[in-house]
C-alpha cells in the first residue's frame, strides 16, 4: 500500500527541502501519494470529507512541514482541528477511523540540531517540541512514529547534504 505524504509547507517553489523532497517523492508514484495542502486548498476551505477518504485510504501517513516558530504552519494546525473529528477519529461510539495507521513526521527545521538541547539556545529537543503531535496520534489511537528531520536549512546547506538527507528521507519512508 502506498505512504500518504500531507505536504504543509506555504511555498514550496522556494524551498530548499522541502521541495527537494517532493521531486524525490514524485518519482516513486507507486509508493507515494503526495498531498499538498496550500496548494488544494489556497483559501484553507479544506474538504474535510475528502481528506477523510484519503486517510481512510492508506496505512501511512506522514506530515512533511518546515518547523517554524516552534510549531507546524498554521494550515496544518487547522487541519487537525477540522479533520480529525468527534465521531470520526475519536469519541464515544467512534470507529476511530485512524487506529493502527502509522503516523510520522518529516520535519525541516531552520536551526541547527546543536541548539535544540536542554543545554543550549532553545532548552528543548525536537521530540520535545513535537509532543503534542505524539499526543494527538496517541489519543486518536493511531501508531505513531519517531520523527524524521532536517536541522539546518537557514545555514544554506550544501547540494550533497541536501542528495543524503532525501536519499535518507526515502529510507526513512521504506522503514516505517
């Protein structure tokens, strides 16, 4: 069964990454199915019915976003208010439509993995950072996974990171 990739990134014709990755993906359609949000739904009118037929549709599911602010970009937030609802993914006499799905999250984040410590600028680790996430997957009984990310892009990565981090990316996918 293919891997459903949720692109959440607000201009990926100028991403370093994130588009990077996307050209990676699009060259395994019978592996991936990628899902750009900003660009279906430019006005954040999300199909709420058709995102839940896409999900109903896959075992795999990974949000690729760039970490910003120390969170997702807003339409992704949005996006789990919206989609994943009482009586659909969670609640009393719910099929819990999400149970056993694994879920990941693929992350591109500006700032060097050195400073996402206790020790160091920001106080916390990534995994930290993204526990909410891990709590939402747990609560709609989903199967959560660790996290894949990029740590750096605001330091211009060079060409060949970029090559081993997609190539790392795609191993990540096949592992999950």
């Amino acid at each position: 069964m293919k891997t459903l990739i949720i692109v959440i990134h607000p201009d990926p014709e100028n991403s370093v990454i994130n588009k990077r990755w996307i050209e990676e993906l699009n060259k395994y359609p019978e592996k991936y199915t990628v899902h750009e949000l900003h660009s279906l739904y430019p006005d954040e009118n999300i199909d709420i019915k058709q995102e839940q037929r896409l999900l109903e549709a896959h075992n795999q599911i990974v949000f690729q976003f760039p970490f910003y602010w120390f969170n997702c970009p807003p339409l992704f937030k949005k996006w789990l208010d919206v989609v994943l609802t009482h009586g659909w993914a969670y609640g009393n006499g719910s099929p819990y439509q999400m149970t056993g799905k694994k879920i990941a999250l693929s992350i591109s984040a500006g700032i060097n993995e050195e400073d996402y410590q206790a020790s160091a600028r920001y106080k916390y680790t990534l995994k930290q950072l993204t526990a909410p996430f891990e709590i939402t997957f747990d609560y709609i009984r989903a199967d959560y996974k660790p996290l894949f990310a990029f740590y750096g892009t605001e330091h211009q990565p060079t060409t060949e990171r970029i090559e081993k981090i997609t190539l790392d990316y795609i191993s990540f996918l096949e592992a999950l």
